[in-house]
C-alpha cells in the first residue's frame, strides 16, 4: 500500500501559477502510476494529468494540456503538479491518487490510493 500526502495549494489571481505536490509513503513507489484529479462545487470530477511509473510517459486533460506540467522524483517519493496560466475555471480541490497499472486511467474508479485534497482558488 501506498499513502499519499498532497500539499501546494493557495489562492492566484488569473494568469499565476502554483505548484502541487503529492509525497508519498508506504510501498515501492515506482510501482504506482500518479495521476492529478479536481472536483470543484457542482462539476463532476475531472482527470487532470497522469504520469507513469517511471515518469517516461504523461497524459493531460484537454482543460489544462499545455498549461500544466506533471513530473515525478521517485528518489524522494514526489510527483508535483505545475500549474501557469491560471484561470477561474481551474479553481477547484485537487487530489492526487495512485494505482499499480503501467500508466493511470482518466476514470478515477480504478484508483485505490488518495491524498486528501489541497484547495487551489483563482480569482479573476
């Protein structure tokens, strides 16, 4: 098993930029692939970005390809998520999760292992 801890969170105007992390603990965490996911008040859970065990191979939400950046450091257990360009729309709770699959599925079902969320507000 896996535990995860997110931390990052704040509050931007638009156009700023945060940075996410999830650290992790527990079990081999290059067994896990690490994808982002946020909820924000009347909107459905939303895939953000993923990346494999390695790192080698990420994925991205339409929403946010080419404005955020997700990278990992498994020597210290860590996947961040970079955020520019911020937008209202991209206010939300942001929760990283893991699961042993090669590379994580955008349907958050298949995930096992959560952090417990960090609050990222934009204001315009």
């Amino acid at each position: 098993q896996v535990q995860l801890h997110n931390s990052g969170g704040g509050s931007v105007q638009t156009g700023g930029s945060l940075r996410l992390s999830c650290a992790a603990s527990g079990s081999a965490f290059d067994t896990y692939a690490v994808t982002w996911f946020r909820e924000a008040p009347r909107r459905e859970r939303e895939f953000v970005a993923t990346i494999d065990r390695k790192g080698g191979s990420v994925r991205y939400g339409a929403s946010v390809s080419g404005r955020f950046t997700i990278s990992r450091d498994n020597a210290k257990s860590t996947v961040d998520l970079h955020m520019t360009d911020l937008y209202p729309e991209d206010t939300a709770v942001y929760y990283c999760a893991a699961t042993t699959a090669s590379i994580g599925p955008s349907n958050s079902n298949y995930y096992p292992y959560w952090g417990q969320g960090t609050q990222v507000t934009v204001s315009s």
